[in-house]
C-alpha cells in the first residue's frame, strides 16, 4: 500500500522504516530538510537501536524515500500523523501547531476514501476538530485515531510488535473502509494476534494519555515510597520486588530513582491536567500534579545527597555524573532528569563532568556550559562524589574496584537503584541511594 507518514522523528522515522519493513511503500514528510537528508541517505539523525539495519533495508528496497516535498504524499491512500505536540512554552497545553500544519498540507490533496491516521499525541477533542476540516473538504476521507506507544529505545521491536492496535473514529458509512485499510496497513502484527481494539475518536485520543499518566503515577508512587523507606529504614527495591510479584500491581515501572524525563510522560500528564481544566473536571486530574511534584522533588533530593557527599556545600567540589539521556538506549535529552541534576549542581558552585555512550552531542547542544568528557573512566579522575543518573548497561558493568582507583573519595549515588551496593562496599566504596538507607 502506498503510504505517507508526515513527520520524521523519533515517531514517524521508525514509523516509516517499519511499515517499508512490512511490505508497503512509503514516503516520509518532514520540514527538516537535514533529517530528511540524512533519513534518505540511511542515517537516522538521532540514536534508536536497530533503526540504522531496518532503515538501510527499507531504502534498499526501493520502497522508501523522504522528502520536504509534501505533493509526493498526494498518490498515497493512508497519511500517518506523526509530528511533535510538545508543551507550550509558559504554559501546561499541548501545544498543535504542527499538527494543524500537517492537516493544512493534507487537505488540498486528499482523495476520495483516504485515510488520515493520527499518531501523535493529542488533547482529547482534537481528532474530531480535525475530523470536521476534512469531512468539510473531502467527505468520504476518514480520520482515524491510531495512538502510538512506542518506548525510544525499544521503538522498533515496539512497532513491529505492539502490545495493542487502537483506532478511534466516527460512526459513518465509510468506517468499515477505513478499518478494512488499516487491518491491511497493519495485516502483520495482526497476523501475530496482536488484540486490536477499535472505539471512537475520543476514547482512542484518550487510551494515549491515560496510558501515560498511569505510568507516570506508578513511577511516582514508588518514588513516594522510596521517601517513606528512607525515613523509615526500609529498602525500596526489595519493596518494589515484593509489591510487584502481585500480579494486579506487576514490577515494570517500580523502578525508583531520579524520576521520569523524556519528550512524552513529563509534557503529556501537564496536557492531560491543562485539557481536563478546560473541560470543567480538572479537580479529577489533580493528583497528576502531586504525581508531577513527587517526580520534580526527585531532582532536589539527588542535589541535596551530593551536597551532602561534598560535605554541606558544592562549591569547587568535583562531581562526576554517569549518563546525560533521560533512559538509555537512547540519546534523547529532553527534560532529562540526569542533565537537570547536573546543571543544578554546577549552579551550586560544583566542577561537574558528564558522560554518556550516546547523548553527549545533544546534551552539549542543550547544555553547553557542563564539561563533557567520553568515557566513565575519564568523568570519574579526581571526583569526590559520582552519581549515577542513567542507568547504561555500560555504567551498572562498572569495577567499583577499577573505578575506586581513579577517585578522590569513593562516593556513588546510585540514582537509578541499578547497583549492586554489597559490591560497591566491598570495593571501598560509600554507596547512597534514596529509598535504601
Ligand atoms: C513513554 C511510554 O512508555 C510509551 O508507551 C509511549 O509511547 C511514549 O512515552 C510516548 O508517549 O511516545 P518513553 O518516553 O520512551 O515512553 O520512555 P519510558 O520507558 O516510558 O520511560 C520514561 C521515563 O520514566 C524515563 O525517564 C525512565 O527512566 C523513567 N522510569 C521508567 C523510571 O524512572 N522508573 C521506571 O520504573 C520506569
């Protein structure tokens, strides 16, 4: 099937491999001309396992190509919506502008029966606004809510094989089409027996956000408790181990530490609070703000445990951090707690060396008054505290032994609870972390 996917991030880039990958062609849109270049030419301009291999398939196969030339979208019969919605600047709303533009470009050339497939992630009310624009222009396209729950890092195998398929749409003589389009869009991971659940615009605009805000609450939650054991003298990973043997509770995202970062948990729970405000029931939404707080107040402890390292004050003290990216296997720095921690470190007057295998670049992009450096070895030369903020399967392999060598004072904050602490200690290390006093 002929495709369109406009907008080539982290979402639409993968999007656009993935489906060459099963069989169809497509073209990918982007206003970038710089990531449509390096898109075209197999590079993908940000780090995302297996996306270099698949992405060098597709453009083998002649199957794919991408273009700031929005008219070459004009002979496909889906058009994926896969632009950013990131938080208005000064205030908690989504902000659509690039999803506005996307339908602006589409309308003109939309024929009849087209399916229009909304990826990004939208304030819920938003599908039908836009369903209304294009019924008014061509009556038999259909706009579909098809929400995307891809994690970066995992963004290929979570394409190929994701929990779920949603699409949301309005009751019209044309649905049935629409779906039949889509189930051939998607005719491998359904093949697999991958559940496909089919509602209207609202409750798929819905599934989204509150997919989101609910693992936002969970990370939350154990980072609440991650407090309570440190006052308590209980351990919260053992608690997390415990909690989440209970099947109805479950241990992924029990991981306490420093908290959420990203492009999409942060931004999104604020959009879900701003867009439940607007419809009158914001008081329903208004434990997201105490799930929003618990996860900002993560950011001070870690500083406040440094400072406490240094010995009350940061000032000229060396501090090394291991990991810039807001998770790993990914480069991606956008409200990354690991770079917030770090910037508010050297504010206190603290001498902070980063690394990270892959967000160096854009962290320096973004930060550019920290002191960077390759390797964890090089961070670690002269620090008298190191914190551990992205957990890096390179960083939890670490020799505490090796490492202790290189230090002023064998000082780790396990941000991320991935360490061993009985290894550290018996390496000579002082090993901290919140919730494991
Ligand atoms: C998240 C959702 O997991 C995806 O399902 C969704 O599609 C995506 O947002 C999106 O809206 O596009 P992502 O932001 O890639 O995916 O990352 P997550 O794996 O959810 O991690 C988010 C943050 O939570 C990271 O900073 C991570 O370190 C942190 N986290 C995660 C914890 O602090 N503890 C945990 O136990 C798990």
């Amino acid at each position: 099937m002929k495709i369109s996917v406009f907008g080539c991030g982290y979402l639409g880039a993968v999007h656009a491999a993935c489906l060459t990958h099963l069989g169809h062609e497509v073209v990918g849109v982007d206003v970038v001309q710089e990531h449509v270049d390096a898109l075209a030419r197999g590079r993908a301009p940000f780090y995302e396992p297996g996306l270099p291999e698949i992405l060098e398939e597709a453009l083998a196969s002649g199957r794919l190509t991408f273009t700031t030339d929005a008219s070459a979208a004009a002979d496909a019969r889906v058009h994926f919506i896969c632009v950013g919605t990131p938080q208005t600047p000064g205030d908690n709303a989504a902000d659509l502008q690039y999803v506005n533009s996307a339908i602006d470009t589409l309308l003109p050339m939309l024929k009849p029966g087209d399916v229009i497939a909304g990826k990004s992630t939208v304030p819920v009310g938003t599908a039908a606004l836009l369903a209304d624009r294009v019924a008014a222009v061509q009556p038999t396209a259909e706009v579909v809510w098809n929400p995307e729950f891809l994690r970066e890092g995992l963004a290929v195998q979570d394409t190929l094989h994701p929990d779920r398929i949603v699409y949301g749409m309005r009751t019209s003589d044309t649905a049935a089409a629409a779906v039949a389009v889509l189930d051939e869009v998607y005719a491998a991971p359904l093949a697999d027996g991958t559940p496909r659940i089919v509602g209207d615009l609202a409750t798929a605009e819905m599934v989204k956000v509150a997919a989101n805000a609910f693992l936002a609450t969970k990370i939350s939650f154990i980072n609440a408790m991650s407090e309570l054991c440190d006052v308590a003298g209980a351990d919260v990973t053992l608690l997390a181990d415990a909690i989440g043997l209970d099947k109805r509770i479950g241990r992924q995202f029990l991981n306490a530490g420093v908290g959420f970062g990203g492009g999409c948990l942060p931004k999104d729970i604020r959009a879900f609070m701003s867009r439940a405000a607007e419809l009158g029931v914001a008081q329903e939404l208004r434990f997201l703000q105490e799930v929003d707080a618990v996860n900002m107040r993560r950011r001070v402890r870690m500083v406040e445990l440094a400072r406490e390292a240094c010995g009350g004050s940061l000032t000229g003290r060396r501090v090394a951090v291991l990991g810039a990216a807001f998770k790993p296997l990914s480069d991606d720095i956008r409200d990354s707690p690991a770079l917030s921690i770090s910037a508010q470190m050297q504010l206190q007057g603290a001498l902070v060396k980063v690394t990270d295998p892959h967000a160096i670049d854009n962290a320096r992009k973004k930060w550019p008054d920290l002191d960077y450096v390759a390797t964890a070895e090089e961070a670690v030369v002269g620090a008298e505290v190191v914190l551990l903020l992205t957990e890096w399967e390179d960083y939890v392999t670490l020799d505490p032994a090796a490492l202790a060598g290189l230090v002023e004072a064998p000082y780790i904050i396990d941000g991320r609870n991935c360490l061993d602490p009985e290894r550290w200690r018996a390496a000579g290390w002082r090993y901290r972390a919140i919730g494991r006093s």
